[in-house]
C-alpha cells in the first residue's frame, strides 16, 4: 500500500531518512533540509534543558531531607512518604498525559505542566513547619506537573529523528536525567549553607522553568509527524488522505486507550523491559532519597561527625552524591548507548542483555557499599559511585527498547503505563519502604547513634536483592525482542 501512494507523491516526498538523503537534490531542497534540522536539534536542546530542571526539581528535597526531617519533625517513615506522595502523583497522571500527548497538541501540554509545576514549586518555599501536610501536598501536585513533561517529551524527539541518530539523541536527553539529579542535591545543600535557610532551594528552578517556558513556546514547533513512512505517507496533506481512499489502500484504523493497553499487554518485550525498568526506579529511589542521610549515620556512628541538633546541618554529603551522580550518570549513559550501538551489529538481542548485565553489577556493587559504610567512608563512597554508573548504564538503552518495539501511534500510551508501572512498584513505594523497615528495626531498641545506622543499613539491603531481580526481568526481555521488533516495524 504504501509503495503504491509513494508512486503518486512528489520524488522529494516518497523517500525518508537515509533513503531521503541520497534522493533529494538540488541548492533548494539542501537549504529546505538543513533548515530542518537545525530546528529538529534546537528543539532536542530544549527538551533537555526543561529534562535537565525536571530532575533538579525532582532532587531537590532529597539533596536537604535532613533538615527538612528536623523542621517538620518527622521520622524516617514519614520522612520517606514524602517522596512516596510525589511519585504516586507522578505515576497516577502518566497515563493520563500519555492519553492526551496520542490525541492532542503536545507543546501546549508541554508548556502547562513546566508553568505548573514552577509555580507550584515556588509556592512550597513559603509554607510554615504548623503545616507539614500543605509540603506534602504541593509535592504530589509537582509530580503531577512532572509527569505532563517526562511522558510526552521523548516521543518528539523520537518523532523528530531516524533510528540511528534517535538512540545518540535520546541518549543526550537521559544524560539529563542523572545531572539534573546530581544538581538538585548540590542546588539545595549550596543554598542550604550559603542561606542557612533551605527553604531558598525551592525558589531558583520556578525562575528556570519561567525561562524553559519562553523556550518551549518560541523554539518548539507547534507540532511534529510521526517517523514512519506509512504514517506520514496518510497525513503529509489533504490531497493524501483523498487519494487513500482508493480502492486497495486502507486508512490506519484509530483505536481506543483499552485496545492499545490490551495490545501492549501482549508485547512480552515490552512487558519484561517494563519490569527491569521497575526493579531500577525501585533502587534508584531509595538510593536518591537515603544515600546521603545514611552516609551522614554512618559518620555520626563511627564519631567523625556529631549529631545535627541545629535547623541547618552539615550538608557535604549532599554535594558528594550529588557530583557523584551528576558524573556517573554522564559516563554511565554515553558508555551504555555506545555500548548498544556498537553490540547491535553483532548481536540483535545486545540491548536487554547489556541492561541484565549492568543490574548484576550494580547490585554487587551497592551491597559491597553498604557492608564498607560501618567502617570505611570513602570506600563507601567508591561502590555507591560504581552501583550508580552501572544503573546509569541502561536509562538510554531501556527507553530505545520502547521505541523500537512499540509503533509509533502507541507510544505515547506506552511509555506512559512504563511510568506507570515502574513509579507503582518501584520508587513509589522504596524511599517509604525503607523507612518504615528503619523504623521497625529501631522500634524496640535503645536509640542511638549506632541503632540509627544499623536499621538504615540492613533495610537498604533490600535493595541489593531486587537489582538482581531487575536483571532477571532483562534477560526474560532477550527471549522475545527478536520477534516484538519485527512486529512492530510490520
């Protein structure tokens, strides 16, 4: 069908992507293309810029949760819920955007959710500690602001490039993800100390989200067609979709959201990397919202920090992690999207099998860090750096996957239950999970300073115990990547 209505098109429109290339010729048409993707790359940069505050946001209760936990009196239960009521608010409207970024305008879902969740942001800097449950309310509206952005973004960039340059593009856009987090911590421990107010942290990324949004409304086009030869051939113009009435060639049926779950359902590719994806947001979220105050616990228990029994305290820890992550996450995801690249030609199932690998190790990595933080720091230190970069290794990698075995129509909607899912049974629950086990432990003992790591610390070995489970979900994805790719592409 598509081969036919091809034969009816302009020869500038018949061809795509590399094939585009060879064909189209002549000073016109080499201008018209160039032009086009500059603006595709300035599009991409946006898009990583406004990822890039996302996260900063994301991290930046985290990067000051001691002081936040001393303010508002809360324990490790509580304190861990608060991350907990922003992931579920998160995960909760993913569907929902993925629903409406199939359907609708996506630069103006876009922009509403950065104006939202700035706005939303600020506001939370001025509340009083009378009123802890206002915080936990205006985070779990961020989230929800999150989740409009973090849905619909990596589609138009998907949307925007061919397969070869989409992995290397997509890879820059999670790049984002790790230094964006690894920024939140050292944005809210620098204003912390140069303030000695942590409420200041949550006023500089509103003003950088007021700048992300004069960016997306000047920058981005109003709208972006879907990479496909067989979609764009039945939407380039009007004059198409007449001539796709003709007998013998068909239109592409709409479907309904349940039909495309129920289709997805069945994608046992995408089932499975869904799962891997999960067992990491598990182990990522407990590590982003505890690292730093179990690091702090482990100093306090060995005597080479005292106990902060002030609003603002020693904050260093949060800086560590954070460069830690902003360069483990930069390594991590160019080294794993090089890695797929290069394995591809080798092997077809690299992708699902280089992500089980790196899960294994980050797993023996974070365990052999959480033995070592009762009497060596800095090795500490070391492992959780090495757990962190392997982690990093497959943000890139797990979304290609997506994007590769799901068509394009249903992509929006899946990457959305992907959030969905892996927010529900991963990091929605672990930064609350391993504070009530902390608090359990420390239930009947004596407390102190030395009970007070040791129950931060046996909890964390959970999750240790599901990165392996993570890489078993992965290696499951190998057996039927194959045959969903094929699929997909037909």
């Amino acid at each position: 069908e598509n081969t036919g209505l091809q034969s009816q098109l302009p020869l500038e429109e018949r061809n795509y992507g590399a094939t585009a290339a060879q064909v189209r010729q002549g000073p016109l048409v080499s201008v018209s293309r160039n032009g086009s993707m500059k603006r595709d790359y300035v599009t991409a940069a946006v898009l990583c810029y406004v990822n890039l505050i996302n996260f900063m946001d994301w991290f930046i209760v985290p990067g000051i949760l001691l002081d936040i936990q001393g303010y508002f009196k809360l324990s490790d239960g509580d304190t861990g819920l608060l991350q907990t009521v922003f992931i579920l608010c998160y995960m909760l409207a993913a569907p929902i955007f993925g629903y409406l970024g199939d359907r609708y305008n996506r630069k103006i879902i876009l922009g509403a959710g950065v104006f939202f969740w700035s706005a939303v942001t600020l506001g939370s800097s001025f509340i009083s500690e009378w009123y802890y449950w206002i915080f936990f309310l205006s985070r779990g509206l961020v989230g929800i602001g999150t989740a409009s952005y973090s849905t619909i973004a990596p589609t138009i960039i998907a949307d925007l490039f061919e397969e070869g340059k989409r992995t290397t593009m997509l890879s820059i856009f999670y790049i984002f993800i790790p230094v964006g987090s690894g920024l939140g911590y050292v944005l809210a421990a620098g204003m912390a100390d140069v303030t000695d107010d942590w409420h200041w942290a949550f006023r500089i990324t509103p003003c950088m989200g007021g700048l992300a949004l004069v960016l997306l409304i000047l920058l981005v086009p109003h709208r972006t067609q879907r990479r496909t030869a067989a979609h764009r051939a039945l939407s380039i113009s009007g004059t198409i979709r007449v001539k796709a009435e003709k007998p013998g060639v068909q239109r592409t049926a709409k479907t309904t959201w349940c039909q495309d779950v129920a289709s997805l359902a069945k994608n046992w590719s995408f089932v499975w990397s869904s799962l891997g994806l999960t067992a990491m947001a598990f182990v990522t979220g407990a590590l982003g919202t505890w690292v730093p105050l179990f690091l702090y616990r482990a100093e306090v228990a060995q005597g080479t920090e005292p106990p902060c029994l002030q609003e603002s305290c020693n904050s260093s820890n949060s800086l560590i992690f954070g460069g830690i992550t902003i360069g483990t996450g930069i390594l991590g995801v160019t080294a794993g999207a090089e890695a797929a690249r290069r394995l591809r030609k080798i092997n077809s199932k690299a992708d699902p099998l280089i992500c089980a690998t790196s899960m294994f190790i980050s797993a023996l990595c974070l365990y052999v860090a959480l033995v070592m933080a009762q009497t060596n720091i800095i090795s500490t230190f070391i492992f959780v750096a090495f757990g962190e970069l392997f982690l990093s290794v497959n943000w890139a990698v797990v979304t290609d996957i997506l994007l590769y075995v799901v068509t394009p129509r249903r992509q929006s909607t899946a990457l959305a239950l992907q959030i969905l899912v892996s927010h529900l049974l991963g990091d929605a629950g672990s930064p609350y999970l391993i504070g009530t086990i902390s608090n359990a432990i420390q239930a009947n003992k004596v407390p102190s300073a030395q009970w007070s790591f040791w129950s931060m610390q046996y909890s964390f070995i959970l999750c240790a115990f599901v990165g392996v489970l993570g890489g078993g979900f992965f290696l499951l994805t190998s057996f039927y990547i194959e045959e969903d790719r094929k699929e997909a592409e037909q």
